[in-house]
C-alpha cells in the first residue's frame, strides 16, 4: 500500500487530502486542532504502510508537521509557496484549504511538486539570529559610537556611513 497526500496548514485545523496509489481511495478532512499530539495520533493510520508521502506548503506551522510526519519514519516535502502557486494557475473558483491540500497532492503524485530547498536552512539561521541578537546590538552600539567620536565622517576610501 502506498499514499501521497497534501497538507495546507493553518493555526487552528490542518486540512489534509490523500490517496491511497494501490486502491485509488481518496480520503479528505481536517485535524484540529492543529498541534504536534492531534497530528502524531492522526498519523497512526498509516502504521503498516511501507510508503506514506506528504506535501506542506513553506507557510508558518510547516515545520513541527513535517517533523512530525519524519518522526512516524514516512517522508515529508515540503513545496515552494510562491511556485505552487504559479502551478496552480489561473483560478477558476474560490480558493479553499480544500483546493490548497489536493493541489499539493497532485503535484506530489505527478513529481511536479516545487520543492523548497532553503527554508529548513532560513529556519536555522533566524534561531542563530535571536540568539544573537545581543550581540549583534552591542555590535551596532559600538560602531555608532565611533562613528559619532570620528567626527561623524566616514573613514576614507569606505564611501559609507555606519
């Protein structure tokens, strides 16, 4: 048995949409609240499936679903906002969570998913940033003050201000 599916995350459901490859039964809803314990116990469904794989649009909340979706040992992708977009084309109806989690699954089952290749990396970086921050501050302080003791001129051959 093999599934593919789609995730369109949101603060308070997560709206998912999958289909099992071997049977072609689809199967559509929502966990809510969405929160790491509602998606783990959701997830064992697919305890005993050898080939589980979803799709998460890069939005806030993607990465606690694609960490908990790696904790059950299946695969999580996690898809490009902006591209899958553009996949998505000219709209015809409303935009929904529904529409959103089935496009995922589509382009993930037809390997034409916009995969995100940094954002794990940008992640990383911003926790590096607030930790920090201090830092950085005293940094900024520091430069400022000898700029204002230089005179408030830039140094030559910098062509800068700080």
């Amino acid at each position: 048995m093999s599934i593919v599916g789609g995730f369109d995350v949101h603060r308070k459901q997560l709206t998912f949409d999958y289909v099992d490859r071997a049977t072609g039964e689809l199967q559509r809803g929502q966990v809510a609240p969405a929160d790491r314990r509602h998606l783990a116990v959701w997830l064992r469904r697919f305890d005993g499936v050898f080939d589980v794989e979803f799709a998460v649009e890069g939005c806030t909340g993607w990465r606690y679903v694609t960490e908990e979706i790696a904790a059950a040992g299946w695969e999580a992708h996690v898809a490009e906002p902006a591209d899958t977009q553009a996949a998505r084309g000219r709209k015809h109806h409303a935009k929904t969570d529904r529409t959103d989690a089935r496009l995922l699954r589509e382009l993930l089952a037809a390997g034409e998913l916009p995969e995100a290749v940094c954002l794990a990396l940008k992640a990383r970086l911003r926790e590096y940033a607030m930790q920090n921050a201090k830092g950085s501050a005293r940094r900024k302080r520091f430069r400022r003050a000898a700029w204002q003791r230089s005179g408030g001129e830039p140094k030559e051959g910098r062509g800068r201000s700080p």
